[in-house]
C-alpha cells in the first residue's frame, strides 16, 4: 500500500505544526508501515523536524507522532 509521510515543525508560540517535507512510502500493512517510518525518520529526519504524520494514499491519516519536547517546549 501507498503512504505519505508529512515531517512536520510545531510552532511553538502557535502550537500548530507545519509541514516541512512529505515523503511518499510503502508497506504492506498500516502497523508495518507505522514501524518503518519510525524507524526511517530517527536516522533521515532533517534536524528541524519535531514529528511525522503518516497518512494512507486515500488520505486517512493513521498516526501522528511528536518529539516530547515539541509537545511541551518549556518542559511543564
């Protein structure tokens, strides 16, 4: 099956995250597919991303993923 996965950027004074890169991927499943972007993004990420979201081809977003320091900057 077709994925795209969205590296995003969390504004952090807005809280909204902006899409920084979109990548097209494959997987035979949608838990396959959740393990290998993981997997690929800890070492191809750009170092600005603070997360990813993994949509289907059809455009159901199926897993939304953010570092913990972009979900809380100021560490509360």
């Amino acid at each position: 099956m077709l994925y795209h996965v969205h590296i995003l950027k969390t504004n952090y004074a807005g809280g909204a995250a902006r899409m920084i890169e979109k990548r097209t991927h494959t997987a035979g499943s949608d838990d396959e597919a959740i393990r290998t972007a993981k997997e690929n993004l800890q070492f191809s990420a750009p170092p600005t991303a603070s997360g990813f979201s993994l949509t289907r081809a059809d455009g159901k977003e199926i897993y939304r993923w953010f570092k913990a320091a972009a979900q809380n900057p100021n560490g509360r």
